[in-house]
C-alpha cells in the first residue's frame, strides 16, 4: 500500500554535492533532499501492465520484448540516464522510420540493438518513466550505483551497500510516480489511446532488469489500491533473482531499513562474482555461500592494499582472487572458488 500521508509531498529538485555526503549531519540532509516517496495515481484510465523481466546484457535477452509486443498499446523500456535524443529514437524504430541498425550502428550495446529490433515497425508507442540524466545523482551514493558499490574502506562499502539500497527503492517509486505524466503525455500524442481506453484498460509493456522485481510488487500493490488487474509479470530466468543476495537484502531493507554486514558481504561478493551467472541460478548461490562474510572482508581488504586505493581495481583483484589468473610474479594462480568446490568435493566423497 502507499506509504499514509506522503500523496502530496512534492518532488525535490534541488542539486546535491554528493562528496560532501560523508559527516552524518549531512547525509541525513541529502537522503531527505533527495528521497522519492510513492505517491497515489489518479489521473489515468485503468492500464493492464505486464512486466518483463530479463537481463539487460545481450542481444538475446530482448527475446521478452519481441514476443510480447503485438498485444501492447504501449511501451516502457528501462533507460536510466536518458536523453532526449533516446525517446525519438525509440518512436522513430517503432514507427519503422529508422532501423534497429540506424538506431544502433556499432555493437557496443548489444541489448540496444535487440530491444530496438523486437520493437522495430511495431508501431507501438514508446514512453519512459525512469529517470533522466538530470535526474541521476538523486539515485547514486558517492558515485556508484546498484552495481557498483566499492569505496576505499570495507565499512564505507558496506555502508553503500545500504544506501544504494535505499536510492534503488527510492528510483522504482520515481518511475512510478512518473507512469502518470508520462502516459497523459503519450495519450495526447496519440489519440487512438484515449479511444481504446474508452473501451478497455490500456496494455502497458514494461521493460526492466531483473533485479526489479520489487517494482513489480510496488505496480502490484498500486494497481490493487485502484482496484485494477494486477501485472502479469514474466521472468526470463525464474528463481534467478529469488535466489540471490541482492534480493534478500533488498527484501531486508524494504522491511526494516537495514542491510546487516554479513548480508552486505554476500552483496558485495555475488556483483564482483557476476561472470557466475552463466551457472544455473541454485548453483551460482551455492557456490557462493561457501564463502563466509569474514572470508569476504579479507578479501576485500587485500584487494584494497594491492590496488592501493583505487576502487575499480580493487574489484579487480577480488575478481582474479576469486577466479585465479596472474600473481605479480606472473605464475598462475588457482582461484578461491576452485579451491572451495574442492574442499566440498572431498568433504562429500
């Protein structure tokens, strides 16, 4: 349900030196500067969602969007960080006014080519709801993001683990207060879905990772408060987010605004972990349960001495520490996870 009371509290526009944020004073001042609380949806005929969600890596992982958008009136993609420039290139695809190759002419972003050939000529109409580029700094903690949380102390990194958690709910209550707007905005702009809302509530496809699962409860829980259909919410990979440490802290924070160390440290470990996913999901978690938090943390503090301070390299080493690769000395090195599925191995054989 939306949170009593907070219906009306208005959005705060104000910049932020996010630098600053380290005496507690002020970060207690930006999380109130910056914080998104969900409000009601008034303004809007009755919408039908359906919420996808897959990995946004390769082109494949648009295979989602392709099957399901002959049944959407419209179309809302995850862009976080978007320009204007991105909303006409999407209406132009749709429109079948420019290509998916026009669109996205190299193969730096693969998932940009595949969203953009499952939507291409479709002629649905396309709308964002998440934030732009102006918008971003109110969603990032000292510069990183929900993937990246390293800082030059295990205490500060914890901590950010904590305070991403807090800008990641605080960026799904942005995208949902903004579904409003921007749908009034796009029925406007095309007048065949005012007529079609006459007749039935609107198919709203949305597009988003899959670590956006609680979006989907919060759109289910704002839907149920208007007494509309709930979203049908397709996985590309069930039990794949269900299962990870990112979820169960984030799950942990939803209910009491905390984020313990040991749950902080499995966080930590499953994004620096991340080519695991290739493994089905029940044995990427097993894997990395094998790894105690006291065990991660010294990890982390010997990747931080030998990258000296410097946080993209201290994921670096933690990575090569994990895996193996090169030591200094250039010999080859045998990785921490190789060496605890062998000490399971033993213990089971």
């Amino acid at each position: 349900m939306l949170d009593a009371g907070m219906k009306d509290a208005p959005m705060p526009q104000a910049d932020y030196d996010v630098s600053l944020a380290n005496d507690p004073a002020i970060t207690r001042h930006f999380r109130d500067l910056h914080k998104e609380v969900l409000r009601e949806r008034t303004g809007i005929p009755p919408i039908a969602p359906t919420v996808l969600l897959a990995p946004h890596v390769y082109k494949e992982d648009a295979a989602l969007v392709a099957a399901n958008i002959k049944n959407a009136d419209v179309y809302v993609p995850e862009l976080y960080g978007w320009e204007a420039q991105d909303i006409d290139t999407f209406q132009r695809v749709s429109a079948g006014q420019m290509t998916p190759q026009e669109a996205e002419p190299t193969t730096i972003m693969p998932f940009g080519q595949g969203i953009h050939g499952a939507i291409y000529n479709s002629h649905v109409p396309v709308m964002i709801v998440d934030a732009p580029v102006e918008e971003q700094h109110r969603f990032m903690y000292k510069d990183t993001d929900s993937e990246t949380f390293f800082q030059p102390t295990w205490e500060e990194t914890v901590t950010a683990v904590e305070e991403n958690m807090r800008r990641f709910v605080w960026r799904e209550n942005y995208m949902l207060n903004h579904l409003e707007p921007q749908l009034q905005q796009t029925m406007k702009d095309n007048p065949t879905l005012i007529e079609t809302a006459k007749q039935r509530p609107l198919r709203v496809l949305f597009s988003i990772g899959t670590d956006h699962v609680s979006f989907a409860r919060r759109l289910a829980a704002q839907q149920q408060s208007l007494n509309q259909p709930g979203p049908q919410i397709v996985q590309a990979d069930p039990g794949l987010y269900e299962q990870s440490s990112f979820a169960q802290a984030l799950a942990q924070f939803e209910k009491d605004g905390t984020v313990p160390e040991e749950l902080a440290a499995h966080v930590i470990l499953e994004k620096t972990a991340a080519r695991l996913q290739t493994r089905p999901p029940e044995e990427m978690q097993k894997i990395l349960k094998l790894l105690t938090p006291a065990e991660i943390k010294g990890m982390f503090e010997r990747a931080v001495k030998l990258s000296h301070g410097n946080t993209g390299m201290t994921r670096a080493f933690m990575e090569n520490e994990l895996f193996g690769g090169e030591d200094e000395a250039g010999k080859q090195t045998i990785g921490l996870i190789d060496k605890k599925l062998a000490e399971l191995q033993a213990k089971t054989s």
